[in-house]
C-alpha cells in the first residue's frame, strides 16, 4: 500500500478523532493518575481515542504495526509501524480544553515517512513529510533562520524538566536562564515541537520524553530545518523509557545548549 494512501486515510481520521475529542472534552471525564503521579494524568477519552484510531487503521490496512501510549494493542514490531498519542497534553485537556494535540506517526523500518500533529481546539493540522518538507493547514512552512543567536532565543522547558535533569545528571539549567529571552512551558511536547518548526519557538527541552511524545512532530522540525536529538542517549529504540530530548531551531543552537549547558555528569 502505498504511503499517499495512508496519508490521506490518516489526515482525514484524525480530524474525525479531533471532533469526537472536542465533544468529549465538554462532558464528563474519568480521570485517573498513572503510577501515582499527580503530575502524570489519563481520561478514558484517551483510551476512547487511540482504539478509534487503531481500530480504523486496522480495519483499512493490514498487516500493521502499532506504537501507542495507552497501550490499547501491544507492540509487535513489523515494517510498517504506526506511532500513535491519542492526547498529548492531558493535563491541558483535563484542565484548560485547549493546548493538546492528537499525534499519528507513520514509519517504515523503523524510519519515518511522515507525521500528523492536530491541535485539536485550534483547528491546526501539522504536517511533516520525510523529504518533503513542514506544513501548516496545507501551506508549506518556511525554513528556519539559522543564525538566531541564543540571546534572542525563546526555550520551552518545564519546572519537572529542571529538577529531573538536575538529580539524574547533575545538570544545573537553571543557568541558562541568563542567556536567553525568556523562557515557557507549555505541557504538550507535539504542540511545542510544531510551534518551533513554524518559527513560533526556538528551543525544546524535556527530561522525559517517549516515542509517541515526538515521534510525529520531529518530522517537522527535521523539514523546517531544525535539529532534534537525544543529549544523552546515541538513540532511542521505538519501544523504550522516557529520555531526555532536545530540539532547537539550528544546528548552531543546539551546539550551544547541549555544550554550554548540558555536559555535566553525560552517561
């Protein structure tokens, strides 16, 4: 089956998943904390969207593979994989109705084809092609400017962020601070990282972030011209632990954080 199928199956599934989301978010919800984590939610209307989609992904194409946050289907690994996080930003879904996202990755031997990025209450499809560039609501983003320097910088990173990075690797970012702008956080990896493609933010930084996290939206960032990786880790199985991961919207940038700011105690 060729990918431009899948492209176009998927594009029109999340926008279906996005209304039921949308509906969902008005009603009642069954909330629940994951390993006792009052930092760390999940709704059943997480659950209720990735079986949509598997479901419908299943029933149209055969012989798939699926990578998903709620585990609905276990993960057996095959060539073509689907990387699936039915809400990025629950916290934001439960508590604000905004700033959450539907991510759907599509991979192929474990490389990427493309990824669909929804924010659901905006109403904005992102989309990165391998090879073919980032897109917004179907208009190509421009290329990032690759001489911004740090001081003009805008950097997403949470309070959790900073203190896990400090007591597992002795980093103190607090110190970056200083040399940049301004600093944000705003509790939807997918969301950040379409936002930093688009020119909207320039650096990204998480201390625990999973496949399905960015799986997606690092398509775009890679498109745009910005530079993602995993500071302290060679690579990241699609199957694994939560890592650290950084983005920035040039090589130069992410030289500078992972040099100036993220060499103490590296594993």
């Amino acid at each position: 089956m060729a990918p431009e199928e899948k492209l176009i199956f998927a594009q029109s599934l999340i926008r279906e998943a996005g209304a039921q989301l949308r509906s969902r978010s008005r009603s009642e919800l069954k909330i629940h904390l994951k390993n006792h984590d009052v930092g760390d939610l999940v709704s059943d209307a997480d659950k209720q969207i990735e079986k949509l989609l598997v479901t419908a992904i299943r029933k149209r194409f055969k012989g798939q593979s699926f990578l998903t946050e709620e585990k609905w289907v276990s993960y057996k690994p095959k060539t073509q994989t689907w990387i699936i996080d039915p809400i990025d930003g629950t916290t934001n879904f439960i508590t604000w109705k905004r700033d959450y996202t539907i991510s759907i990755a599509y991979y192929e031997e474990e490389r990427p084809v493309f990824g669909l990025v929804y924010d659901v209450e905006a109403d904005d499809l992102y989309l990165g092609l391998t090879g073919g560039g980032a897109w917004k609501n179907g208009e190509r983003l421009a290329t990032l400017p690759q001489e911004k320097p740090l001081s003009r910088c805008v950097a997403d990173v949470s309070l959790k962020s900073v203190a896990l990075l400090k007591s597992k690797y002795g980093i103190q970012l607090e110190k970056l601070a200083s040399h940049i702008r301004g600093h944000r956080s705003r509790g939807c990896a997918s969301l950040c990282l379409c936002r930093l493609a688009a020119g909207e933010l320039d650096i990204y930084l998480s201390a625990h972030l999973k496949t399905w996290d960015y799986a997606a939206a690092a398509i775009l960032v890679n498109e745009a011209g910005g530079v993602w990786g995993l500071p302290f880790h060679d690579r990241q199985a699609l199957y694994s632990t939560s890592v650290p991961f950084l983005a920035a919207g040039s090589r130069d940038l992410y030289t500078q954080i992972v040099n100036k700011f993220l060499t103490v105690n590296r594993i």
